[in-house]
C-alpha cells in the first residue's frame, strides 16, 4: 500500500528507502512503463547508495531515456557511466544511439573503444552494423561472421542446469539474421525462448526478432503470430509493428506496408521506417512521396550511403517514369528499371530488332520517340 501510495503522490518518493525505490524501479520495467523508469530511477539517484548500484541505475535510466527517444539524456546517463572508468556497455549504449540518430562516425569510434577495452563477441557484430550503414559489405560481413564464431565458441558444451544461456542465444540468433541465415536464427531463437521460462522483459525481445526473421521470410501468418506475442506484452510496441510492415512490404501489398510504417514513422527510436516505407511508395510509383520520405531520413543520418544510392536511383527513375507517363509509355518502365535506366543504354538498346521482339515493341513510331527522348532525359 505504501508503494502504491507513493506512485500516486510524487513527492512521497523521496521519503522511500533505497529499497522500497528498488521495488518500485523493477515494477516499472516489468511493465515497461519507462517514465516511470525514469522517475524511479532519478530519485534513487539522488539517495547516497554505493557505486556500484548508481552505476546500475544509470545504466536503467540511459536505456528508459533511449526508448522514448531522448537521445541526448540517454548519452548523459551513459557518460556518467563513464566518469567512473571504462565501461563496454556504457560504449555499446552510445554506439546503438548513435546508429539511431545517423551519427556513424561516432558511433564508430564508440565500438571501437569498447572493442579495445572488452572485446565482447557481440561488439562484432554491431561493428559489422556499422560497416554497412557506412557502405562496406565485405568488412560488414566478415566482422559479423567474426562475432558468430566468438559467440559460438563461448557457448557452453553441456546446458547449465538443463538449459542453454538465453540471451548468448539471442544474440547468436541476431547475428545470424544479419547474414540472412534465417534457419540457423530460427534455432538458436527457439533454445532461447525454451530457456527464459516466463521472463517478460526477454520474451519480448525475442517474440519481436522472431516477427522480424519471419517478415524477412515473407510468412506473414506467423509474422503476425509474434507480432501480436510482442504486443501482447507491450501494446502497440514500435518494433512489432516494423516487422508487420515489413513483411507486408515483401509480400507486395505496398497500401497495408505504408499504412503500418506511418504509424511509428514519428517513433524516435525506428526512424529507419520513412526508408521502408520510401521503398513502398516507389513500388506504388508514387515518386514524389518515397523521395520525401528517403530524404527525411537523409537529413537524419547524412552518413548512410545506401540511402544517398536510393536517392539518386528514385530520381532518375522519377524523370523516366514521369517522361513515359506523357508519352502514353508507362507499360515499359519495368523493364527500364529493371534494367538499370541510370545508364540510359537500354534506351538505344530498343532499336534492336532482337531486344523490341522480347519487349513487344513492334511500332516504329514508339522507337522514334524513344530515341527522342534520350536528350531529354539526360537533362
């Protein structure tokens, strides 16, 4: 009754023990309630407990600032952290909040210094993040392939009282599905969900990265399965809805992908929704909209190079698109797309008896002005 008391009147909670304060923090996590989180969190703050509870609660209060997208709170929670001495997590923290905000270079050099001081093998793999969000594929791969084997040797040989680690799973499992292989993700994801026996807060980590291997392999009916699993604990939770999107994204039904994306674009934590949702609207042909969409997260992360590629793509195919519209052409824009138009070549291309055959081409007329249009479509 006391704690429930004090939730209802603020200024009771400065008169609460260390412990009672405890209580109500972990009260507040297991409902995922992150302003109370926060609150709890800062209040305990401001009691004289030992170093090492401070820095546990720092490490509370970062994250709970992180989730609602207080970005630059989350770094000050972090940073504190790290006036007590170097801190892996505390450096892994900032580089997740850099990758978020688009700020790559920092993010960069924050993996880096965990790297030097823990070298855990999960840092791999988000160094390999890293390395794509910059534009390097084969060092993305092979730092994440890197990660996977580290991981792997970690794992113990015989289950630890019957069971595996759960959240060593979990992160071999996450590893797995950055190097698209669903199947291996699948399994060590299941070991790990067998292994936390109820535990909310970790369920819903991996009902959510279940939802996603699931999209990503266009199932949408169990897609949809751990969709709901990951909102049954926390309703309307921004990454259940990603994966729903997702996955209608990959099945071709662009309105409903669009629709999910819009409801957590706003989200600060999943930004990375205008880019898939970008991808849905050039599907639909809507040019103007994917390309609003693409560079508002440009603005965001100014870094990201496969974005600045989409940009540059959209545009031009936006021009073509728009040019065959007025020519009454708009059944051939898949096959220029599909064939690179950036190089334009296609377009001389058509005047090859061989290539008009296959294309259906057999009008003169729509050669000519084709090849008309060359020069406008340069410009």
């Amino acid at each position: 009754k006391i704690l429930m008391d004090a939730i209802v009147q603020d200024e009771n909670l400065v008169n609460l023990s260390v412990e009672e304060l405890q209580k109500l923090l972990m009260m507040s996590l297991s409902k995922f309630d992150f302003f109370e989180t926060i609150k709890y969190s800062n209040v305990l703050l401001s009691k004289n407990i030992e170093q090492v509870g401070k820095i546990a609660v720092l490490n509370l209060l970062g994250n709970a600032y992180f989730e609602i997208g207080k970005f630059d709170e989350a770094l000050n929670a972090f940073d504190e952290i790290l006036e007590y001495g170097e801190d892996s997590k505390a450096l892994i923290a900032k580089t997740n909040i850099n990758i978020y905000r688009g700020n790559y270079s920092e993010g960069k050099k924050c993996i880096e210094k965990a790297l030097e001081i823990g070298n855990e093998p999960y840092n791999h793999v988000l160094y390999g993040d890293l390395k794509r969000l910059l534009g390097n594929k084969v060092e993305c791969n092979l730092e994440i392939e890197k990660g996977v084997q580290k991981l792997i040797d970690k794992t113990p040989l015989i289950p630890i009282n019957g069971q595996y680690l759960p959240m060593h799973q979990f992160q071999i499992s996450s590893a797995f599905v950055r190097l698209k292989q669903y199947d291996e993700a699948l399994n060590y994801l299941d070991q790990a969900i067998k292994s936390v026996k109820g535990n909310k807060i970790a369920l819903h980590s991996m009902y959510s990265l279940k939802a996603y291997i699931y999209s990503k392999l266009k199932n949408l009916d169990e897609c949809e399965k751990y969709a709901n699993l990951t909102e049954s604990i926390k309703p309307g939770h921004y990454e259940a809805i990603y994966s729903r999107g997702l996955c209608y994204y990959r099945i071709g039904q662009y309105q409903k992908g669009i629709d999910e994306f819009s409801k957590i674009s706003d989200h600060p934590s999943k930004k990375k929704s205008y880019v898939k949702r970008a991808k849905c609207f050039y599907q639909l042909r809507q040019f103007d909209n994917a390309l609003d969409d693409l560079k508002h997260y440009h603005n965001i992360a100014p870094d990201n190079v496969l974005v600045n590629i989409l940009i540059e793509k959209y545009e031009t195919e936006s021009k073509i698109y728009n040019w065959l519209g007025e020519l009454d052409l708009v059944q051939y824009f898949p096959d220029f797309s599909r064939e690179g138009m950036d190089e334009l070549e296609i377009i001389v291309d058509l005047t090859e008896e061989e290539i008009r055959s296959e294309l259906n081409i057999n009008n003169d007329q729509h050669v000519n002005i084709l090849l008309e249009g060359i020069e406008k479509l340069q410009i």
